[in-house]
C-alpha cells in the first residue's frame, strides 16, 4: 500500500527525494542528529523534522517509528 507521503515524496525534484529518503533513513534508525527536529506541542507522541519549506511528521509509540505526513510547511499542520 503506497501512502500519501511516498506519492509526495515521487512528485519532488531528484535532489529533494535523495534528501528526504535519507532523513526518512535517519529518522527509521532513529539516528536524530542533525535533523532539526521538534515535538508537536499539542500532540503527545508526534514530531517534526523541517527541510527547507516543507515538513515530515513523524511518531513514536513504544520506541516504533511511523512517518505520517511529508507536505508543504503550509498545508502540514491542517
């Protein structure tokens, strides 16, 4: 099943999915360095990583890591 944020990720430019396939990487092996990445103040268990304009929301439950959304900074949080 092909989510919402690997469609996304197809539509970038070449330079754009070699960078977000690498933070996804980073993000699965929960290798958090140098990845600017925040808590989701109204959300328990989610976090963002910022790249450029665009956002990658992620979550954490019992130290299992989900990529939820890749989107634009300004339609993420919606």
């Amino acid at each position: 099943m092909v989510r919402a944020w690997q469609k996304y990720i197809n539509k970038l430019s070449n330079k754009e999915k070699i960078i977000f396939r690498d933070i996804i990487k980073k993000i699965i092996l929960k290798d958090f360095e140098n990845l600017d990445i925040k808590r989701i103040v109204w959300k328990e268990n989610e976090f963002r990583v910022r790249v450029w304009n665009k956002r990658a929301i992620f979550e954490v439950i019992n130290w299992k890591v989900n990529i939820l959304k890749i989107w634009p900074r300004w339609d993420i949080y919606k």
